[in-house]
C-alpha cells in the first residue's frame, strides 16, 4: 500500500518536473522566435538606410560620369568615376542580398506570377553577365532543348535564380566555358522546365557541397578573398526556387567544374491562349 504510493508520488513529482520543463522550454522558444524576427527587422531597417544614401551616391557618380564624357576633364579622373561606379554597385548588391535574406526569414518575400518569355529572360540574364565573362576569358553557350517558350512564373525571382547560378559560374571560372541547358521535365508529375547551368571552372569540396546551401558558407578564406561574395547569393535562390514549387542541386568536384539543376514548375501557360498568341507573334515578329 505504501510502497504504491510511494510510487504515485513519484509519478505527479515526475509529471510535474515535466511540465515545468515544458513550460520553460516554450518559453525559451519564444524568446528565440521573438529575438530572430527584431534582428530580421533590424537588418530589414538598416539595410533600407543604407540603400537611400548610396542610391544617391550612385546617382550623382552617374551624372558625373555623363558630364565627364565629352570634356576636357583628364582620362584619369572618368577612370576614378567608373571605379566609385562599380564599388557602390558592388555594395549595393551585398545590401539587396541582405535585405532579400532578412524578408524571407521573416516571412515578408512576396510572390507575383505573370507570364513571360523564357529567351528574353535568359538573354536579359547573359546581357549582364557578358561583360564580366569577357573579362574572365569565358564563353557563354545557351542551348534550348525544349519547345516551350512561355513561363508562368515570378520571372523577378526566375531571373534572379539564373543570375545567381550564371554569375557564380562564371566568376569560378578562367578562360572556359559557362553553358546554360534549357530543358522540359516532369517532377512528381509537374511539368517543369529544367535549367542546367554548367562550367568547367574550379569545382566546389565535398565538405563545402554539403553546406551550399546555409547561410555564409564559403570556400576558405584565400579563395573567397579572391573571388569577393557575401555567400549569401545560394541560400537565396534555394529559398527563391523552393518558394515557385522548385528544386535546386549542385554536382560538383574539385578541378572538374560544377553543374546546378534548378527545376520550376512551367505553371498552367496554356492558361491564356491568346497572350501565348501574341507572344507567339512578337517572337516571330
Ligand atoms: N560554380 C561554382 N564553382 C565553384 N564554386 C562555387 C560555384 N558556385 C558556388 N560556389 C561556392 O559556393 C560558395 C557560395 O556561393 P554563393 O552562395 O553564391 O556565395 P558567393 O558567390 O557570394 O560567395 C561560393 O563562395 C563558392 O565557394
Ligand atoms: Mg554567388
């Protein structure tokens, strides 16, 4: 009788010490919760400050760069110009990739769905990466293995994807070769198109490949002094790509270069016959 109450007691002393557990465990998790959406905020506001004061710095760089042009000013002075240029633009990229990183964690990334040309949005992509490809001895190839040429998609955040794949393949990448395959496949019974963006660049550790895709995870620091990043561009497009109905993955070894498929649903483009006919018409046109 005794030893079975002894034995109840036990059991209320246990349950109890549990649910104090809980209790504090739940708060724990709040204050947590509560603590990474102020730093999201936080990162959120500043970066808004930040971008006021520099967009104004690239503006008048801009207008000087305008006014320089034509007159007698000496050589050296338009190099300054275009070196203040590329920095703020530089900085200004480092800022959005903060700032785009702060709104999807706290839950602000908004999507908006439109339909648009795949080519126009590849060659959009490849008119900004040319430049830099010249500069690293690299040639780009673009090869379309599919019939579709409509998307129903974010195409801010298709484009931004495409670019973060295409400039990292080019910036770890010397005098080779970046290809973009455009294909159609089927995942889980979604129709998807297929971009496969490849370089025969310095390829990517294995230890590094498994962490691509968190936050700041880059090659050593020699090699990330090197090539300059924030290590931020992968987590972004993971969460752009996972935010269309999307995948992504990276193969890649040392030496051998790296190829990353980003699968994204085509979404319904039969959904609108007649803007596909007038798309139709300004292709051929
Ligand atoms: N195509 C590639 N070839 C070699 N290394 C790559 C490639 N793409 C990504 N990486 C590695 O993954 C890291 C993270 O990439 P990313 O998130 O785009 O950051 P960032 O380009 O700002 O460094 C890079 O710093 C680099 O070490
Ligand atoms: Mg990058």
């Amino acid at each position: 009788m005794r030893r079975n109450q002894q034995a109840s007691e036990d059991r209320e002393r246990h349950l109890r010490e549990i649910e104090s557990a809980n209790v504090q465990l739940e708060f724990a998790k709040q204050q947590a919760e509560k603590a990474n959406t102020s730093k999201s905020q936080f990162l959120a506001n500043m970066s808004h400050e930040l971008l006021t004061p520099l967009n104004a710095i690239l503006g008048y760089s801009e207008l000087i760069k305008e006014e320089l042009n034509g007159s007698q000013a000496p050589r050296v002075v338009l190099d300054d110009c275009n070196k203040i240029l590329a920095s703020g633009t530089h900085l200004l990229n480092l800022i959005n990739e903060v700032l785009d990183l702060s709104k999807i964690e706290a839950g602000k990334m908004q999507i908006s769905c439109e339909e648009f040309l795949i080519n126009e949005l590849v060659d959009s992509v490849i008119a900004i990466i040319e430049p830099l490809a010249e500069k690293n001895g690299n040639r780009i190839k673009v090869d379309y293995q599919t019939d579709l040429f409509v998307m129903m998609s974010d195409a801010v955040k298709v484009k931004q994807i495409l670019m973060n794949l295409v400039s990292n393949a080019n910036k770890f990448t010397r005098n080779g070769i970046v290809s973009i395959i455009i294909s159609s496949v089927s995942e889980n019974g979604v129709a998807c198109l297929n971009f496969l963006v490849k370089d025969s660049g310095i390829g990517i550790e294995p230890d590094l490949l498994d962490r691509i895709f968190e936050p700041f995870e880059q090659a050593d620091l020699s090699l990330t002094r090197q090539y300059q990043g924030t290590g931020l561009g992968l987590t972004i497009t993971k969460h752009f790509c996972e935010m269309l109905g999307g995948t992504i993955s990276i193969a890649s070894s040392p030496g051998q270069g790296s190829s990353c498929s980003v699968n994204l649903p085509v979404h319904n483009t039969q959904s609108n016959k007649n803007n596909i006919a007038q798309m139709r018409q300004k292709l051929t046109s």
